[in-house]
C-alpha cells in the first residue's frame, strides 16, 4: 500500500534546537490559519527527527501531545493526519424560547479602573508588594503531586490546620473542624446570610458596599447601625437599633471599610453587650488586620465574645486577589450547615489554589511575607498622611486608621461628589463612588483613599490633583 505524501513542517525557532511545546505550537498555529487542512498528513517522525535534529523521543512526545489535544490522529501503518475541525455549524432555533427575567445588577462597575488612571480608591494592595514568585514556587510544588480526585466541601483540611494555627497564635480559639474555606470572605458572607432563619440583619452605615448589596439580594432586611468615624460609636442610637431584633450583625470593628474606623475597646464591650441584651449573633468581618505593623494586636469581637462570634478573614488582599481563599471560623454547631451551603453554591473549591495557600503558609513564607509588606504600608501610610497635611485645603478631613488598607477622606458638604468625580476622573484620577454603602441617606460626604496600592509618588499626584480640584470647585 502507497502511503499519501506528508506535507513540510516549519518550526520557528531561531538558532535554538526546537522542542515538543513549539512543534506542538507550529502545527496548531497552521491548522488555525488553514495551512494544514484536514487530512494533511505529518512527516513521519523518523523525517522530522532528522530535519530538525532532535531525539526521536521529543518529536514522538508532540505527536502524542496533538493527538490528546485532538487535533490530529495516528493512524496505524499510514501515519499521522490532520482532523477535520470539529465546529458545527449551529442549527436555526425551531422555537424561540424566552429570556428569563432576572433583576437589574445591583452593582455595575469594574474590579478596578483601567490602565494609566490612578485608583485612588481601590481596597487592593500594590502587586508590586505581592509575592508572586513565592506563589508560583509553591504552585509549582503542589503541581508536582497527583491532582486529588475528590474535594473536601468544608476545604482542604491542611489548609484548615494552619489557619487554625495562625489564629490560635492570634489567640483565638479555633479548631481546624471549625474553620470553612471559602472564595475569598465574600462567599462566608453568603453562606452565613444564606443560613439564616430570620432574614434580619443588621451592618454599619457606611458599610462595605458588596455586602450590603449581597444580604439584600438574599432577601434580608437591613438595619443601618449609624458609623460616625469622626464621632465614634453612639450606643444608645445602636442600642435602639439592634432592639429591633436582626438576627445577626455584621460588623468590621478594625480598619473599617469604607471609613477606616477602629472600635475603640469600650465600644468593642458596649457593642458585645448590646448583642447579648437583644438576641443578636455577631459576623466579624476583619479583613484589614495584618496589613500594617501592630494592627495583628488590635483585639477582636471573637476573641472578646468567643466561639459564638462568628469570624471572617482572606488571604485575597494580603497575599494574592486572583487566588480567592477566604474562610470563616464558626462554633462547630454552625459548621455543617455553612459546609452544607458552601456545597449548594459550589459543591467544593478547587484544591489546587487551596493546596498553594497550604504549601505557602507551611513553608513560612506567610510571615515573612507580612513583615515585609507591614514595613512597605507603614512607609506608605506615614507619606500619604504627611502629604494630606500638606495639600489639603481648609475644611478637609480624615480619619487615620493605621491599618487596612484605606482611610476616609471627608470634603465640605459644599462640594458637589459628582462633578468632583467627573473632574478627577478627566485627570487620570479614579475615585469611588460611595452612595453604595449607606443604609439611607449618606451623612459621610467623601470617598476612600488606597495607601495601600499606590506609591508615594502616585499618591503624591493624585493627592495635588484633588487638592487642586476642590479649590476649583469650591471657587
Ligand atoms: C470589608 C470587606 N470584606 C470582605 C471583602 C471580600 O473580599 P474577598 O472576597 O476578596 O476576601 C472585601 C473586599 O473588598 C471587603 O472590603
């Protein structure tokens, strides 16, 4: 039998011996601009061997390697051919079913504003602090192991183990048994929202502005508990509040987002007692601990209230957003329902990300890598307070958190939000509309500044921008 004739295969490589990954990449690359149509037969491997001077072994290896893309197929005694592309053409609908009714976005806006603006008030750290090397070493470790057929809906248990480690260090106490992984806190949010039995709930005013939005679309009534973060905490007023009875308050008692406010340690007691008067179990949200020196040291509402607090935290911002790894610690009678609403939105998370958290925290490369990014955020910190100090007109204020990764700047009420967002915004100057965040009517009148992405010399433009600004519109 006649064999058909194989077509040339050209390998860009340059002076370097080629590999199987750019055989591999030439084939595909000519099959897509339609220089090998189906049934174009490959050289043999002994021809490619000898044209491109490499072992028998690599030129087989990318055959294999197209052959489990699906792109070609060996045929026994004939040799290796081109498929034919595997798109259908789609059929005509025979019935045009309608589109279902879905809710406006409660939200529409982008992660983060795009390339050459600068996000004045983002809540991410500057990636250049982030160690993406370190991450990539240890996914390259964890990639090394077998990929685990089955996954653990509550997390991957030694991943669980270390963070209960990390918060007993904190002194917390909390069992690996007792911690749920989840995608990054948002998702403790929502299997602690989906959980409960009384859809009441009651949050800060101003409030981080996605869980506002995620308690509503699960169908709770929200109660506003009045944040001043010049003033501090009125428990009398939240003491009227919670005496309508939410069955849970979500709080961020250090580093407040949006307003950066810390509870002062009276108000951290007044606050736990006042949940005990009325019935009112606790979600702690802290997700700007550790991000500057000392802030590890503030005391929580779950180390002052115990188990019963329930406790949220994430590695997103501190170590990388993109891997997603949050958790909730809750008292081991809360865990199988969270376990089980974790299941019903998801069934489980991918291990792989879960096993690189696990591998990153194991190695040690967790502390030193806070201890590096508390002294970048420190300096940070200091320059953007010094250069509000210094740029800042009359009648400006703002709270100093000294810690997370944002503090809130207040303006005159005579400036018009609007119009000083569209200004800033023709400068290269993001800022973050914070409408979003009340519960009724705003009574801040300003937006978050990020010390913790920006350099100082970005904050510095961005800060002479809006100083610039306001004196504009205030003319
Ligand atoms: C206060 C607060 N809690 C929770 C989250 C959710 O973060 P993640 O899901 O990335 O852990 C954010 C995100 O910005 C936040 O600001």
């Amino acid at each position: 039998m006649s064999r058909a004739p194989y077509v040339g295969l050209h390998v860009a490589t340059g002076a370097r011996r080629a590999t199987a990954a750019d055989i591999v990449a030439s084939v595909q690359r000519e099959i897509s601009a339609g220089a090998l149509p189906a049934g174009s037969r490959l050289p043999p491997v002994r021809a490619l061997e000898k044209q491109l001077g490499l072992s028998k072994n690599t030129a087989q290896a990318a055959y294999d390697e197209l052959v489990a893309r699906g792109l070609v197929e060996a045929r026994e005694r004939e040799g290796v051919f081109v498929m034919a592309a595997s798109r259908m053409e789609p059929p005509q609908p025979i019935v045009h079913v309608p589109l279902p009714r879905l809710v406006p976005p409660p939200l529409s806006r982008s992660d983060l504003p795009g390339r050459g603006t600068i996000a004045l008030s983002t809540v991410f750290i500057d990636p250049e602090l982030l160690p993406t090397e370190r991450i990539a070493d240890c996914a390259r470790s964890v990639l090394r192991e077998k990929m685990p057929a089955q996954y653990e809906a509550q997390g991957y248990r030694p991943l669980r183990e270390a963070i209960a480690k990390r918060l007993q260090a904190r002194g917390l106490d909390v069992e690996a048994d007792e911690v749920v992984i989840t995608t990054g806190s948002q998702q403790s949010l929502d299997i602690v929202a989906r959980s409960l039995a009384v859809k009441r709930v009651a949050c800060e005013s101003p409030v981080y502005a996605y869980a506002k939005l995620l308690f509503e679309s699960l169908g709770n009534e929200l109660v506003g508990l009045h944040l001043d973060p010049f003033g501090g905490i009125d428990l009398d007023l939240w003491d009227r509040t919670l005496a309508t009875k939410p069955s849970l308050a979500y709080l961020i008692p250090s580093f407040h987002n949006p307003t950066g406010y810390s509870y002062s340690s009276g108000e951290l007691r007044g606050v736990l007692e006042l949940c005990q008067k009325h019935g009112v179990a606790i979600l702690e949200d802290d997700w700007g601990s550790d991000m500057m020196s000392d802030g590890e040291y503030r005391p929580m509402l779950r180390m002052l209230g115990g188990k019963n607090v329930l406790y949220v935290n994430s590695f997103t911002k501190k170590l990388l957003p993109s891997l997603r790894i949050g958790f909730v610690a809750a008292s081991p009678e809360l865990v199988p329902t969270l376990v089980a609403m974790k299941r019903l939105s998801t069934l489980g998370n991918a291990w792989l990300t879960e096993a690189v958290v696990a591998e990153f925290l194991e190695r040690g490369y967790y502390d030193t890598h806070l201890q590096a990014l508390q002294r970048a955020l420190d300096t940070r910190y200091a320059a953007c307070l010094a250069a509000l100090d210094e740029l800042m007109p009359e009648g400006v204020k703002w709270t100093r958190p000294g810690g997370g990764p944002t503090l809130w700047l207040e303006l005159p009420r005579s400036i018009d939000l609007p119009a000083l967002e569209a200004h800033l915004a023709r400068r290269g100057v993001n800022v973050s509309n914070a409408s979003a965040a009340f519960l009724g009517p705003a009574h801040l009148h300003g937006f978050r500044i990020a010390y913790a992405f920006l350099s100082e010399t970005e904050m510095r433009t961005a800060l002479t921008i809006v100083a610039d600004a306001l004196r504009a519109l205030s003319r």
